[in-house]
C-alpha cells in the first residue's frame, strides 16, 4: 500500500506539508507526491542544499539529545513539533542511553501522529499527542504530557525547528516564555532554527530572502531570524557553551572545520539550562 493509499480520511495530501517535506528530505517513506514535488522544485529554483539542511538538524538532535540524557542527567523529554519519527529520533537515541528515559512528542499534524502512534512500541516510555505550539497552555495540561512527564523535576524541552514556523503576529517569544515558565529549576532548553545571515554576507542574505518568499508561498511558513530575535527564546537561561551557533559547531563529534555552505549560515541552534 502506498502512503497516497493509506492517508486517513480528511487529511489533503495535494499539499506539501512541513513534517513531510522533512522526511522525504531525510529519505523518508511518509511523504507524499505533493511534498516531493516542492522539494524538487525548491532545489532547482532556489536551496539545492535542502538536504544537508535537514540532515545538520538532525545531527544536532542527536548530539543534544545525548548530551542531555547521557552528560546532563535528564531523563524526561517533550519534544514539541516533533515532526515524523525518522531514524534517530528523539526517543531512539535517548533510550540508547537510559532505556528508562520518557519521551513525549507533540506535533500538530494528525498524519504525524498516525503514523507516530503506530511505531510506539512501549507507552509507557515513550507517547505522542496532536497540540499545537501557539496554544503552549493546551499542551503542558494535556493529561498524556503530565502522565509521562513529572514538572516537579528537570526536563529537557525541545524546540528543534519549530519556532521558525510561527509568524511574528503569533509571537514565537511569548510562546517560548510560557514553556520556560512551566519548566522547573534544572531543565534545559535546545532551540535550532532558520537564522538571517548578516550584512557582511550579502549574497548568501539574498539568497535566503528568496528561499523565505518560496517556503511562504508554498509551505505558508518558515521566517528566518536575527540572532538577537533567537537568543530571546531562551530568556534569562543560562545558554551553555559554545553559545548559539551554526549547527555544525555544536559540540561535534568529530573535529575539524565544517564545510561553510549556504546551511552553515543560515541555521543556528543553541542550549540553556534553566537555572
């Protein structure tokens, strides 16, 4: 059966979809001809490095995840915008560390969560909701959240290419303060997302510009961002070293320099932890 074949009643698939294009970006299997025809056309026209885009995203997942989990402690994680559960998601790569490490992913895709719910194999550990990060309130008393995860010690939040996502009227900061405000002394905080390059990169800034106007008009999202309007969403956390930067420089597993394509520049990420 083919994933056109097997889509829920209600769901419209003649239209790229964020968590989609993500995973066919990643060499996915839950992803549908209309996503698979932006990509093609978003490559050809304006980001032929789309691949190593989503690809550096992950990478950062997985080394936050195992920082946190491994080095940090943390053993309970919410994963907000979560996306399709592709290899090396969040609980995969936890529960290599601590199999007892609980995992909650929220994304607001129904598709997503469809798909997510049947990969589950333990519930108890590891479970899925469908919330939306504009309505943060929903999403930290919805009863599967406070089942899994226990406010009363630190949890590792994650905001990977999400904030992004959310238009300036929706106020990605005020969603961002809600969640820390919910998060206990100890918590950390990982953030990835599109970042604006600067001035002193005039061709690579132009090129984003027009890549922002083809993912509106086509995804109807994706806002890249100053780093002054990133480092906001972390608040008075204390960001950890080194600091918000390019993805690749992130705690690497492997030294040496990165290769400083368009994706260098224009994403970012970074971890705080909530003092």
């Amino acid at each position: 059966m083919t994933p056109e074949q097997s889509v829920p009643a209600g769901i419209d698939v003649s239209k790229p979809n964020v968590a989609r294009v993500y995973d066919a970006l990643l060499g996915g299997k839950d992803n549908f001809a209309a996503d698979r025809e932006f990509i093609a056309m978003a490559m050809a026209q304006t980001t032929p490095d789309a691949p190593l885009a989503v690809r550096a995203n992950r990478a950062f997942l997985r080394r936050v995840v195992r920082f946190l989990v491994g080095q940090a402690g943390i053993d309970q994680l919410l994963d907000i915008g979560s996306g399709l559960p592709t290899q090396g998601n969040v609980s995969e790569v936890a529960q290599e560390v601590n199999p007892r490490a609980k995992v909650v992913y929220v994304d607001n895709d129904p598709v997503v969560c469809l798909h997510s719910k049947a990969l589950l194999v333990d519930s108890t550990t590891t479970d899925i909701i469908t919330g939306d990060i504009r309505r943060p309130e929903e999403i930290l008393r919805d009863p599967t959240v406070r089942g899994l995860i226990d406010f009363g010690r630190p949890v590792g939040l994650l905001l990977l290419a999400i904030l992004h996502h959310i238009a300036d009227s929706e106020d990605p900061a005020g969603i961002a303060a809600v969640l820390r405000d919910a998060m206990p002394s100890g918590s950390y905080l990982a953030i990835s997302s599109f970042r604006m390059p600067g001035p002193e990169l005039p061709e690579i800034r132009e090129r984003t510009i027009r890549v922002e106007k083809v993912l509106a008009e086509n995804l109807g999202t994706g806002r890249w961002r100053e780093d002054e309007e990133i480092l906001r969403w972390f608040g008075d956390w204390e960001l950890l070293d080194p600091g918000l930067v390019p993805l690749a420089e992130w705690r690497p597993f492997v030294q040496g320099p990165a290769r400083k394509n368009d994706t260098y520049y224009t994403l970012s990420g970074g971890v705080a932890r909530k003092p």
